[in-house]
C-alpha cells in the first residue's frame, strides 16, 4: 500500500513561547515574529502538492496553517485531536513558576513521567496516544498522497517518537522549532521518519534582517 506523506508543522511563534510560558489548551495567537515564520513557511512549500491541510483548532496553529492551505488552494481542516497536551492547572505559568509552586510535580514532569498528569491536565501517555491516532486516522484518508499536520511542539514530539520509536520516557534530543519543516511517512505499520527540522527558510530571514 501507497505512503502517505506528511509535512508535520509546529505552529509559528507566539511571545508565550517567548517568556516560556505554558500555553497547553489556552488559546494564544501568533505574535509578529511567528506570522512571518508562517508567511515563510509557505514561500518554502509553495511547490509541493498538498491534499489536505489539518491543523489543531487553537489559534496558533490555524493562522500558520491558513498561510499554507491559501497557496495550495484548500480549506484548513480544524481536528481538536491535533491540539497541544492539556496542562491543566500548569497553564498560563513559567517553567520557573511552577517549579516554585509544585517541586514535587515539577520533577515528574520534568523526568517525564508517562503517568502524570497536573491538575485537570493530561497524562503523557493519554496525550501520545491520543496524537498519534488522530495523526494516523487523518494520514490513512490520503495514501499516496501529501497532506500538512500543522499543531504544536509536544505533537510533534510524539510523532518524532513513533517515528523513530523512542522511548516516550527518553529525554528529548532533537529540536522542535517553530515553523520548521519536519517530514515523515505514514503505512498501515505506522510512521518513518525522512527528515526534521529543516529551518533554511528561517535562516534566509534572519539574513534579510542582517
């Protein structure tokens, strides 16, 4: 049976990537910076065919993936699967503040822990689960063909891992940067990996600036 190909997208920067802030469920937009990383995305793309263009419903990810679906001709698709995990009580906080409030659940979190889940937040494992079957339901619409997943940095961090069947516990070594190009294919046994973070588009703008 025929791959599909799938450019899976983080959206572009918002200023709570910035300050390091947790945005998880809550809906943040883009910022200027991250709105030319969208406007480039596409001018990097603008070639290659796409079926299909689904992003997460939060805004973030619809305003990066509308810069796409516009010069491939389609309609972004919203799917709430696609969505960042649910931080619960951690949203809206630093990665300094919560450590301050909760030591204890900082720790779990920062080593990973497939079983923790902050307050009205979600496990890592239900997150996973949950990206990588809404990702594989969404890819087996369009064999042989390309679609784009636009969504966030801990989706792309579960497919990376399906991808290249890391432990959901290891530490995290690859970049999940904004507006990157990461590629991957997708059969009836699951994903592969061709190639991640591709940036050349971003650093051809930050030569512009210079």
């Amino acid at each position: 049976m025929e791959a599909t190909r799938i450019l899976a997208i983080r959206h572009g920067e918002t200023a709570w990537n910035v300050d390091t802030r947790i945005q998880g469920h809550l809906d943040i937009p883009l910022n200027d910076t991250g709105r030319r990383q969208a406007r480039r995305l596409a001018e990097a793309v603008a070639g290659e065919e796409l079926a299909a263009v689904y992003a997460s419903d939060l805004a973030r990810a619809c305003e990066t993936a509308q810069a796409l679906a516009h010069g491939a001709g389609v309609e972004v698709v919203r799917h709430d699967g696609l969505r960042e995990r649910a931080f619960g009580a951690f949203e809206g906080l630093t990665f300094a503040e919560i450590e301050a409030r909760w030591p204890e659940q900082a720790l779990r979190w920062r080593r990973r822990d497939p079983d923790f889940a902050s307050e009205g937040g979600e496990t890592l494992s239900a997150f996973y689960a949950r990206c990588v079957a809404t990702a594989s339901a969404l890819a087996s619409c369009h064999r042989g063909r390309q679609i784009a997943l636009v969504s966030h940095g801990g989706v792309m961090d579960c497919l990376y891992r399906a991808a290249t069947r890391a432990d959901l516990a290891a530490p995290r070594t690859w970049r999940l940067g904004n507006a990157s190009i990461n590629r991957l294919l997708h059969t009836p046994q699951g994903f592969s990996l061709v190639g991640w973070s591709d940036t050349q588009h971003l650093e051809r703008e930050t030569l512009d600036e210079a």
